[in-house]
C-alpha cells in the first residue's frame, strides 16, 4: 500500500478521534463563568469548614516557600513563584473538586474526603501534577534568567524589592516581559487544566482524553473561558495580596467554582 494511501486514512482517522472529544463540549455563553462563581460560592458555605481548612495547608505552604526564600536571600524569586502557583493550583484543588462531587450527588463529606481524593486516580493526578510541575519550573527558570538581564550587577534585596521592581527603569522592563511571558505559560497551563482534573475526579478518566477535552473546552468557548481565565487570575491575586490568608477562601471559591465549569461545559459520557 501506498504512502498517499495510508495518508488519508490517518488524517480520517485522526479527525473521527478530535470530533469525539470536541462532540462532548457544550456551547456556553459569557454569563456562565458568574454562574460557576455563584455555584462555587455556595459549596463554599456548604462546606465551609472542611474547605477551609483543607485550603490552609497551601496557605501554609505558601508561608513556608516565603520563609525558605528568605533565610537563603532568594528574594527575586518570590514574584515568579507566586505567580506561578496559579500554574499549579488546579492539582492542589483536587480535594475540592471530590467535596463538589460529594455535594451534588447528596454523599456525605469530610476533611479525610478532601485529603484523600488523590486516591482515586493517583497515576492520572500524578500525570497531571507532574506536567504542570514542569512549566513551572520552565516559568521559575525563565523568570531567573529576566532577573539576570534586567539586574545585572546586583540582586534586588528584600529592603528594595519593591522599589526597584515597580519603580526603577530595569524593574519596569522586567515586569513587562515577565507579563508577556508568563502569559503564555498561564495559557497553555489553562488549556491543560481547566477541566482535566475535575474530569478526572468525576469520570476517573485517563490523562490524555481529559487533556484533549479541556483542550477543546477553551477553543470551542473561547470568549467565556477568557473570561473564566481572568477571574480566576483576579480573584487568586485578591487572595494573594491578603498576604496569602485570602487563599483560603478564594482557592475554594475557585476549586469548586471549576467543578461547576467541568460540569456545565463537559456532557455527560454515553
């Protein structure tokens, strides 16, 4: 059989496999990212105290990392890493994603119920965690080297870091290509993720089908989940800036507000 043959077959192939994944994606409209909002803010106070605390622990991390970076005067790393933990967040929230679950199928829920979620699918949850990881650490080592051309002579230390990072011509360069690039690594993260794991919580679905679903959930809707993106951006910045103890609200607020985004973008598997 021919090469020009085979070619064909492939690419029919291929197009059957993407129009499987992409039939599963509803069509939403610019008002359901406030729906999702709403419907998370109301698992939120339904579970309050177990989302709560199970969102403490990452604020603790989060304290933690701050006081690493300090003790060993690391401290032009802190404005990457923080904002790199939105590249991450989405594997932190699978406990609240199972808490949402629980919820809409009436099912009793507890801390033990957050903690444990991974166990549903631990290699799928490792595969995910494991790729976001990596552009992580591609943003953290991106972001060292614009620290490096934008300071060259000399490190910002903690007494000047805001100073020379918001106020000073080679702080400004650095802010503004750190922008643009980690722009980029935010949307292929949120084309990875947006409803990958929550997919995976609730159909305990393989890495690369949720993948390929969340892929065409951001293309197929791309006006509500830019928006979806930009609240999500928005509102971890708010919890950020409380000096991480607004994490523990707005990380729920998020975590479960994805699910509800999983649920009405993603239908039902036949």
């Amino acid at each position: 059989m021919s090469e020009d043959e085979i070619s064909p077959r492939k690419s029919h192939g291929q197009g059957v496999l993407a129009a499987s994944f992409a039939s599963r994606i509803r069509k939403i409209d610019t008002n359901a990212p406030w729906q999702w909002l709403a419907l998370g803010w109301a698992d939120l106070i339904r579970a309050r105290f177990i989302s709560i605390l199970y969102s403490l622990v990452f604020v603790a991390v989060g304290y933690a990392v701050t006081i690493g970076l300090y003790i060993t005067e690391r401290y032009y790393m802190i404005w990457p890493l923080v904002a790199g933990f939105v590249l991450v967040a989405p594997v932190f929230a699978v406990g609240l994603y199972e808490i949402s679950r629980k919820l809409e199928a009436g099912e009793p829920i507890s801390l033990a119920t957050a903690v444990g979620a991974w166990k549903c699918a631990p290699g799928r949850i490792f595969g995910a965690g494991l790729a976001l990881t990596f552009f992580l650490i591609l943003w953290v080592r991106t972001a060292a080297l614009l620290y490096v051309i934008n300071f060259p002579y000399q490190m910002p230390d903690l007494s000047n870091l805001l100073t020379q990072s918001f106020f000073s011509t080679n702080g400004l360069s650095f802010l503004a290509l750190g922008t643009v690039i980690g722009a980029i690594f935010a949307v292929f993260a949120f084309l990875m993720s947006v409803v990958s794991l929550p997919m995976i919580i609730g159909e305990r679905a393989d890495f690369l089908p949720a993948l390929i679903t969340s892929f065409f959930s951001v293309t197929l809707n791309p006006r509500p989940m830019m928006l979806w993106a930009a609240i999500i951006v928005v509102v971890t910045a708010v919890g950020m800036a409380t000096a991480f103890i607004g994490l523990a609200v707005t990380l729920p607020l998020i975590g479960h507000a994805t699910w509800h985004a999983y649920r009405s973008v993603v239908s039902p598997k036949v």
